[in-house]
C-alpha cells in the first residue's frame, strides 16, 4: 500500500522538490501552500495551509484523512528566513520567524499525532538547517528558530517512541532556491554601525544560495529516510565543508570556533 504523505510548503524549492520525487517514486503525496489556487502545474495535489494559523492546519490535515484514511509520513517543510543585525531586526519579524519555523511545526506534529498513534506508525521529518547548529553572524533568529526546532524533535522522539512513531531532524546547508528572495532582510541602514560589515555578509550569504546545492539532494535524502526502519534523531545534507562545521564545533573550543566563523564571514 502506498504512502500518504503530507509536505509544508510544498508549492516550491525543497518541499516541491521532495513532493515530486516522491510522487514518482509512487507515494500518495499531499503539498500544502498558503494559496493553493495560485500554484500552476503542481504534479501533486495542493492543500491550504499556513502553518502560522492552527485552524488551517487542522482543516488540511482534515482533509487529507479524509481522502486516504491514513497519514504516513509529515515532512515539516515551511519555513522562512530572516537575516539582521539583531539590534535593528523589528521584533514583530522576530516573532514572525518563529512563528513559522517554530510554532507552526509544533502545531502541526499537534495536529497529526492523534493520527499516527491511532495507526500505531508515522513518521515525522523536520527540516531545520546547518545554521541551526551555531549562532550565525546576522542570521541570529534563523539559526534560533531552527535550533530550537531541533531540540524539541530530539525531546518528542522520546515521548512518542512507544506508540510507533518516529520523528527526525533533517538540516540542509545552501541550496539553489528562491529561499533569499523569500527572507525577510533588515534594510541597510546608512550610517549605521552594521552597515558594512552587514552588507558585506548579506552579499555573502546570497552568493552561498545562488551557487548552492541540487534541491534534489534533498529529496533523495528524505526518501532514504522514509525508507530506513528505525531512522536516526539527525541527519545533514550538504557539501562537506558545511557538515564538517559542525564537526568542528564540537572539537574545537569555544573561541577558536567563533574566531573561525569570523574569519570565514570577514568581521
């Protein structure tokens, strides 16, 4: 029997990419986007979603129950950037950010349990980030929300274990999607004491999403996951450089590493 599977923020990047691969590979894909009726030539069937409002969540969720009478596998997908010297970031966007990257996956894993413990099985994907692993220099609040989300994932695996439901981190580095355009920026502001060293790590970061990997890598990634009978608590996805920081963040002390990551961003 078939999959069901559910994606956040599948009209797109990542989550479109996961969608058709697994589609392909003959899963029962469901994506979800805040505004379905715009997305054209989805190969998957879109639902709306916006995981920033609970009566959404719980609606979608709903609906493709009702369609496939099961819920398999939740891939918990949508999420936004944010970029900023964290003294000029307003804090109604900080607020947004974790909104979206963190609440909104807790409400809809909320939202799916009753289902996977009532089947007895599922399994629950969350994609974080590398940035979620280290305080990132103006990209404080993604890498907050994103490490944030990894903690709670590695506490509810254990709470759930008993009921056959698996949960797992995934955290990809940079990849070639529309994520930089989507982010909300802090504007540059002359005059400002971040101003160049913030323009100049924007840039950067940018550079790193416009050169970055196949979303496909992602996808392949995910279905071995789907795949593996007793997944583990974290997975990365990327080039090496970017996992092997993480590595390094746990060999090396404190300093040493933030003086590194300085180095690396010109500061």
């Amino acid at each position: 029997m078939s999959k069901v599977v559910l994606i956040t923020g599948g009209s797109s990047g990542i989550g479109k990419s996961i969608g058709e691969f697994l589609h392909h590979k003959g899963f029962i894909v469901y994506g979800t986007s805040r505004n379905p009726e715009r997305v054209e030539n989805s190969v998957f069937p879109l639902v709306a979603l916006d995981v920033r409002d609970t009566a959404t969540i719980h609606d979608a969720v709903a609906k493709v129950i009702a369609n496939t009478g099961r819920l398999d596998v939740v891939i918990n997908n949508a999420g936004v950037g944010i970029t900023g010297p964290l003294e000029e970031i307003p804090t109604a966007e900080i607020k947004n950010n974790f909104e979206t990257n963190f609440f909104g996956p807790i409400e809809v894993m909320k939202a799916v349990l009753p289902q996977m413990r009532q089947q007895k099985s599922g399994l629950i994907i969350n994609v974080t980030s590398i940035a979620a692993y280290m305080g990132l220099p103006y990209r404080s609040v993604y890498s907050a929300s994103k490490g944030a989300l990894e903690l709670i994932t590695e506490a509810l695996r254990m709470e759930v274990k008993d009921f056959g439901i698996h949960i797992t981190n995934v955290a990809p580095g940079d990849f070639a999607t529309n994520i930089a355009s989507g982010r909300f920026h802090a504007p540059l502001i002359e005059g400002s004491a971040y101003e160049i060293p913030y323009g100049n790590t924007l840039k950067m970061m940018d550079e790193h999403v416009d050169s970055g990997s196949n979303p496909n890598d992602m996808a392949v990634a995910v279905y071995n996951i789907i795949q593996t009978k007793d997944p583990k608590i974290h997975y990365k996805v990327g080039v090496f450089m970017q996992k092997f920081s993480i590595v390094l963040k746990r060999l090396l002390p404190d300093k040493i590493y933030e003086k590194m990551l300085m180095n690396h961003y010109k500061l």
